[in-house]
C-alpha cells in the first residue's frame, strides 16, 4: 500500500523555513510506523494563498484527478499535516471534499497531526464530523482575519503612496534606489515611438521580433505584452494604485505623478492611449469564432477582408504569425464558406452517459448533519447551528432539485445536425451551436501544388464527442475556386470498425 503526501504552505518566508522539511518528515514517521510505503510523487501546492483563485486548491485538485484516473489506487493513504490544510473555504466545503475522497474515490485520508484517518468505516461518525467542521470553521475565520488585515495593509501603502511590489522590466533597485535598466528603457521608447507612428500592437511585435528584441519574459513579443507596455503608467513616471478583491479583479484607484524614473512624457502616453482606443479592428462575431486555430502553433485565425470584384473577401491567417512567432503565414481564403458546406454532411452523434441519480447522496448528507444538530444543540454551538440550518436548507432544496433531474434524464443519445445550425441567420447563435459541439478546428498549411498554382491546406474539426474529421482541400487562384481531394472521420472508422468486428464474432459463432 502507497501514501501520497499533500504539501501544503502559503508564503515564501515559511518555504525559507522548515515547512516543507517539518511536513516531509511527518509523513516519513507515519508511514514507518505504519509499514506504508510513501510514494515519491507528493503535490506541492508551494506558495498559495487559501483566498487566492476563490480558495481553490491547485495541487489538491491534481490529486484528486490522479485518483480519479486511476493513477493513484484506491486504498491508498492521503497524508495530511493538519485538516485545515486541506481547505479554508469553511466546514462544509472542506467536509464535501474528505466525503468525495474517501465515499466516491475510496482514499483513506490520514491527518498527521491527530494521527487520526479518515475512511468509510468512520466517516459518517458524528463525533469525527463535529471536530472536522470545527476546525475548517476555525480556518476559515483565520483566514477571513488574515485577508482583512492584508486589505487593510494595501490601504494604507495606497494612502501613504508607498511604492511597493513588482517594478515594470525597464526599472531595477540599486542601493535602495529605483533607476531605469537603460537598454530596456530604450526597447519601452521604441515601442511608444512605433506605437505614436501609427503601427498597430501587432505590427510593433512584428518589428521587435524581426529586430530579435527579446520580450521581458526573453522569448517573443506579441501584441498583448506591447498593449500592457503601452497602458502602464510607469512609463511617465507615475505609480499607479489598485485595489484587487477576492477574485484578484483589479480596479484602479488612483495615479500619482512624478514617482518614478520616466522614459516619456505625460503627453506621450496620452497621445498612445488615443491610437489605443482608435486603432484596431471591430471584432465581428461569425459562426466559427474562437473555434479556428493555427495547426502549426495553436494560435487564433484572425480574420482580414479584402475587395475581390468588389465583393468583400474573407481571408485567415495566423495571429502568431503576423507579430513574427509563427512562421505558418499564408492566408488560407474563405475558410468560413469551406467549413460551412463540408459540415452540413456531417453529424454529431453526443454519446450522454448513463444518469447516476444525486438524490441518494444528498439525503445521506442530510441525515448526518441532522444528527449533527443534536450534538450542536447539547453544546449550545449557537454559530455552528445557524451554518448547520443554512446548509440543511439548500440540501432540502437540491433534494428536489435531484429528484426531479431524475425524472427528466429518461433521455437517449442526442443527434445534432450541422446542417440546423448553417439554417440560423444569426452568426452569434450559429457559433454559439458549433461551441456546444466543437473543441476546435485546426488549419494546416501543407503547401503548394501544381506547379505552385495552387495551395494545399488540411482542417481538422475537433469535435467534443472525442471524435474528429479531416479534410484536405485544393485552393486554386481566385476565390470560390477550391475542392475537397480528402476525407477521413474517426467515427465513421469507428462504426467500421464495429461493423467488421461483429461479423468476425459471427464467423467465430458460426465455427462453434
């Protein structure tokens, strides 16, 4: 039998300290008392906040997946530090998490500090579930208290005007002073040169990348960095002041002048955010946006038009491509047109899995925390009862919720047609049918043929029922003029597969 370790901390001065080491080793001892064999893969969740991405768990989530999988076995041990370590978005979530590791997954979960392990033998135990819900209420307010102070903290840096966190890649400290990193101050004065010039951000990410200028990261500059470059207030010489919620949103507060060393001026930025806000194409919705990519490099294909007797044309390319990080730069034509009338033929059988019913879950759930008030109650936990009444309330109400899913998921696999969704009139809701059924269609560009007279591209349609399509087209001079030379369909192999399957097993019938 394996145990995993779950590592968990929150800050970089406590992974200076002895955290890790203090955690490894407990989970050392207990599995050397226990004759467990402690598996080197452990799930380090290394310096994240309980409050940050909504309290979600990264690493814990990874492990829960691999059990999922299969790739942890069931039986295993789970090793813990504390139960407050497993989540501090309060009693109940943290309770509904050790339910599904140890009920649905079949983990054996082991707190090292109580040497106390959870499993299905005492899992529903009231006395088990009472100390659980106490501590991660405990968390949970720790961290609540932790969260006010920090706000309260960042509140007061923003009235005193302090300059704290990240400085932008053109600024450095030396000797406890902010001073400007020349070269890359020289590559943010290029940028705002360009940028006054009239280039767009992608066209400013092509030149700096056909200058091999590295981007602050040292790899490509694309027009995302050169917008964030071109909106950042530092570069006047100005700090900026935000105020960030729970969910890491970022509202600006206020910008205070002349706080930093400055490349431009004032007048400078200002002249950039007017090219900003008028440059740049209007996005418009058609039936395959966000769906297209580049099959060389997983970038969007991005749309351009042009006048083709004087009929507006719609080509796509690359988006990588035009910033110089994609070297997949031919314009395929039309590729709307093509992908709307190869698609009609196809169809979408949705395999829908078997409905497993929640009802039972739910109101075993509600039976102990039933038996969970009784205990609340001779305590005189007045707190604890008011949660307990709130969560018994809206399992009552998804109690019937559940109750009624089952009585309409009597359902049978769904046909979707392509051809429906091309009979709608409106882009937005033709896209918003393929993304139902869609994960993506690549383009390739596999080159020119006939002499150079024409291009050959292969489309792959991705589809969500895991199966997928491709076609390989021949685009001659001019548009409209194209074909299909190719077609292969995985489902269609699929159902070919079966067929020829079936009539082995009747040959094999048949001989016995």
């Amino acid at each position: 039998m394996k145990a995993y370790l779950y590592i968990r901390f929150s800050s970089k001065q406590q992974e200076q300290g002895d955290s890790v080491r203090r955690q490894e080793e407990a989970g050392q001892k207990w599995c050397k008392a226990h004759d467990v064999e402690l598996s080197d893969m452990t799930f380090e969740d290394l310096g994240v906040s309980a409050f940050k991405e909504g309290g979600k768990r990264p690493a814990l989530a990874d492990l829960i997946e691999a059990i999922e999988l299969g790739k942890i076995a069931r039986d295993s041990y789970v090793l813990v530090e504390n139960d407050d370590r497993l989540s501090r978005r309060g009693w109940y979530a943290t309770q509904q998490m050790i339910r599904h590791m140890v009920l649905d997954l079949g983990v054996k979960l082991v707190v090292l500090s109580s040497n106390t392990v959870y499993d299905s033998s005492n899992i529903e135990d009231i006395a088990q579930n009472i100390l659980l819900m106490f501590n991660a209420d405990r968390a949970h307010k720790e961290s609540l208290r932790k969260s006010e102070m920090i706000r309260a903290a960042r509140q007061t840096r923003r009235d005193d005007e302090t300059l704290t966190g990240k400085l932008p890649f053109w600024l450095k400290r030396v000797n406890d002073q902010i001073t400007l990193d020349p070269s890359k101050a020289d590559v943010v004065r290029k940028i705002v040169e360009l940028k006054k010039s009239g280039k767009s951000n992608q066209a400013t990410a092509r030149f700096l990348n056909d200058q091999n200028i590295k981007s602050a990261t040292g790899g490509k500059w694309n027009a995302s960095a050169i917008r964030m470059v071109c909106s950042n207030h530092s570069i006047y010489g100005a700090k900026a002041y935000f105020i960030t919620d729970g969910a890491r949103k970022m509202t600006l507060d206020k910008v205070v002048e002349d706080k930093l060393p400055a490349i431009v001026t004032k007048a400078d930025f200002d002249a950039v955010q007017t090219t900003q806000k008028h440059r740049g194409r209007r996005s418009t919705k058609t039936p395959f946006s966000l769906l297209l990519k580049c099959g060389k490099c997983g970038g969007g294909m991005v749309q351009r038009t042009s006048m083709y007797r004087e009929k507006k044309m719609i080509y796509r390319r690359c988006i990588a491509s035009l910033e110089g990080r994609c070297d997949q730069n031919r314009l395929i034509r039309e590729p709307d047109f093509i992908l709307s009338t190869a698609l009609k033929d196809m169809q979408y059988i949705d395999s829908v899995e078997q409905h497993v019913s929640k009802a039972s879950g739910i109101q075993t759930q509600i039976d102990t925390l039933k038996q969970t008030q009784d205990k609340l109650i001779e305590l005189g936990q007045v707190d604890a009862l008011t949660n307990l009444y709130t969560r018994l309330a809206e399992l009552e109400s998804k109690l019937v919720q559940a109750k009624v899913e089952d009585e309409a998921n009597e359902q049978k696999p769904i046909d979707f047609n392509y051809k429906n969704v091309f009979d709608l009139e409106d882009a937005g809701e033709q896209n918003a049918m393929l993304k139902r059924v869609l994960e993506s269609i690549e383009i390739h560009y596999l080159g020119l043929v006939d002499k150079k007279t024409s291009s050959k591209w292969r489309i792959k349609v991705n589809q969500r029922n895991k199966h997928h399509q491709s076609f390989v087209i021949n685009q001659y001079h001019g548009f409209g003029n194209w074909e299909i030379v190719q077609v292969t369909d995985t489902e269609k192999f699929k159902k070919e597969l079966d067929a020829l399957t079936d009539d082995i097993d009747d040959c094999l019938d048949f001989d016995e």
